[in-house]
C-alpha cells in the first residue's frame, strides 16, 4: 500500500527559480515545474501542472535509477521504461532539440539494467552511464551480472530513416572490478566523478559480489580514468553471431568516421545500421593500478564521495566518504601505499541505509541523505584527537596538531 506513495526520484535545478521535480506517483510516474522561492507548482497553458514523466522517472520506487541536467536544460535519464519493470531506458527530453532514446527492440539494454548515476564532464560532450545487467556476451549457466559504462553524446540528433529519435552514439563496456584469485566484484551500488584539474575526470564506483562463497559481506572500491574508458570506447567492437547465437569481436573493416564516435556528424543509413548492432566493446574498462583502492569485510557500501583536500605539507589528497547499508560513514584517504579508512561514523541510533550523500567542500559539511531527513555532518572532526601523537598516527589530512 506504502508503494502508491508518490516518490520523489528526480529533483533538479533548472535555473534560479525553478526546480524540476518527478515522482512515482502511485506508479504512474508525473513531472512538474516548481517555484523555488514559494515552492509552488507551474501549471501549464491548459492549467494542468503535471507533466508525463514516463522515461525520466521509474513507475516502481524500488527500482534504481538516475537522472541528470546539463547545462543547455537538456535532462538525460537512465530508468525503467514500464510498469512490469523489463524494459529499461535511456533517454534525453526537455530543451528543444529531438527526444532520443534506446532501442528496445535492439536489446541495447538487458531487461534488468539497473541505473545507480550519471555524469557529464564540463567541456565534454559526451554523458556516461553507470549500471548493472545480465551479460549476454558470456556463456555460464548461471545468470552473470556485469557492471558497465555507457556513453551517448550530448550532440547526437538521432537518425534520419534509420534509428529515427533513437541514439545513434550508444555504446557501453564492461567495468572490472577484482582481486587476483578472487570472485570479481560485479555488482555495482554507486559511482561519483571527480573532475581533475586537466579537463578530464575519475570515476569511483563502489562494488559487492554476487558469489557469496569466500567473499561474503566484502565490499570494493575502484577508480577509473576518463582516459581508460575512452580508450575501450575507441578500440574494437563485439558482434552477436546469428548462426552460432554467440558474441565475437568485429573483425571488418573500419569505417569513417567511426560509427559511435561524438564528431560523427550526419551519419549515413550504412553506419547507422551498423551501430544497430555494434554497440557493445571488445575492450573491458581495467581500474588505476589495476585492482581495488579499498576492499572492506563485512560491509555494504552504498553511497560514494570524492573530495581533494590539501594537508600541511602541502601535498594534495583524495578523501573517500562512503557510507553503509547499516547506517555508518566510513573516512577513507587515499596515500601511496594504499588506501587507508581514518574515520567511522555511526551516523543513526538504529541502523538504517544512507540513501544519499552530497559533498559541499567550501562549507566544509557532507550531507546524508535518509528515509526520515537529513543530517549534516563536518568533513574534518578535528577534536576527536586528544594528543599529537593520536592526531599523527590517524593521517587524516584534514587535521594537523
């Protein structure tokens, strides 16, 4: 009965002084324009303030999803599609250019892709896509979840005839995540961007197994460049065999402009008709140092973020805020010989998920977001050490002594 709520899954802010807001709404997802100074709503011509809000907002709160605003008021979404939950989607509505989507009948998408964020890279064309699914590419007989990137550019029109207000750039790659000798960490709870100084950006993603054997209750996190994902969605493709009904690497020739690449420009009905079919990577996206920065026993993570911090000596670090499925924020610092957790939080007085985390590193403050509210909680907690050597020993870069 609590399912027919509406709840809220996309907030965003479209300019000053309006929001843009879509909820479950007894799952018959609706979107509608609030005034951000008396947070009322924006009715339309016709005096109706909702708008349909299916392919930007799932129909089933407990089903995953993410959404995000560009700065042209372009929303790109990654969601559930239907009532039933079997036909996932990614799509790009809002602003005034052509509403574009995946192909459903394609398969680009398993029917159980679950969407956990997005991002876009200021400067960059090109918006990535974080989520899980059934891999196809594999033959177990067990079902194998596969944490992957997707990527669609911003300047991507659709096609003419072929792939009519569909992506004519959507191609996606599978993301590792593992120890050696161990199960991999193949499903996927969230990921943050950390854009650098050069323009380019880190992608952190925190990961469990699906296997419990050996691996019960461990989580990972890992790190990857801008460059590394790029490099697989610029080398070879894989194809689906129809006669052997497997997937293979594209071994034909190369064509130009390449098919699926954002400076494609208008593309012809034969290149289109190939990135039908070829929208799935050869390549797998390997993490920084080529493992994870941090495996954790006993715990499920399920919100990440990055801050860059300078220490007293000048040097700069990188410092992870994870929080858990039971309730705790875990401070982790990134130094050279690994990474090490420098603080843990027990943030409620019963445990209870971390819905959300938001960073505002000038004010100093991460923000948690959980079912009952919100709780904002001070970057450095400076006081908790009582002496210099206590204050040393825990490497916090936020305190000095």
């Amino acid at each position: 009965q609590t399912e027919c709520f509406n709840f809220i899954r996309v907030l965003v802010a479209v300019n000053q002084t309006h929001l843009y807001v879509c909820g479950t709404y007894a799952f018959s997802p609706a979107c509608t324009y609030i005034h951000r100074e008396n947070f009322t709503l924006v009715s339309s011509r016709r005096g109706q303030p909702f708008l349909d809000g299916k392919g930007q907002c799932p129909f089933d709160p407990q089903h995953t999803h993410t959404a995000l605003l560009v700065a042209d008021g372009e929303l790109y979404a990654g969601t559930m599609n239907n009532f039933q939950g079997n036909e996932p989607i990614i799509s790009r509505s809002l602003g005034s250019r052509t509403l574009l989507k995946t192909d459903a009948f394609l398969r680009w998408l398993s029917a159980d892709a679950a969407f956990v964020a997005s991002f876009s890279i200021p400067g960059d064309d090109k918006v990535y896509f974080f989520f899980e699914e059934t891999a196809d590419e594999f033959d177990f007989f067990e079902r194998l979840l596969v944490p992957r990137v997707a990527r669609v550019c911003k300047s991507d029109v659709g096609g003419d005839k072929v792939l009519q207000k569909k992506w004519t750039t959507f191609l996606k790659a599978q993301l590792v995540c593992s120890q050696p000798g161990r199960f991999p960490f193949n499903v996927i709870h969230h990921a943050f961007a950390l854009p650098r100084r050069d323009g380019g950006a880190d992608f952190y993603a925190i990961f469990t197994s699906q296997w419990q054997a050996g691996r019960a209750g461990s989580a990972a996190v890992c790190a990857y460049s801008q460059e590394a994902l790029e490099k697989v969605f610029e080398g070879k493709y894989k194809e689906l065999n129809k006669e052997s009904s497997r997937w293979t690497v594209y071994s034909g020739p190369d064509m130009s402009p390449r098919p699926g690449s954002c400076y494609m420009g208008p593309s012809s009905d034969k290149a289109l008709t190939f990135m039908k079919d070829h929208f799935l990577m050869d390549g797998k996206v390997t993490p920084t140092q080529g493992q994870p920065l941090l495996v954790k026993t006993d715990v499920t993570y399920t919100r990440i973020v990055v801050d860059e911090t300078r220490g007293v000596s000048g040097a700069t670090y990188r410092v992870m805020f994870l929080a858990t499925a039971e309730g705790f924020l875990h401070k982790a610092v990134e130094l050279p010989g690994g990474s090490h957790i420098v603080e843990s939080i027990q943030l409620f007085k019963t445990p209870e998920p971390v819905k959300n985390l938001l960073l505002a590193p000038r004010k100093g403050i991460l923000f948690v977001g959980y079912s009952s509210g919100i709780l904002q909680v001070p970057l450095a907690n400076c006081s908790l050490h009582r002496s210099c050597a206590e204050c040393v020993l825990a490497r916090d870069p936020y305190c000095a002594w």
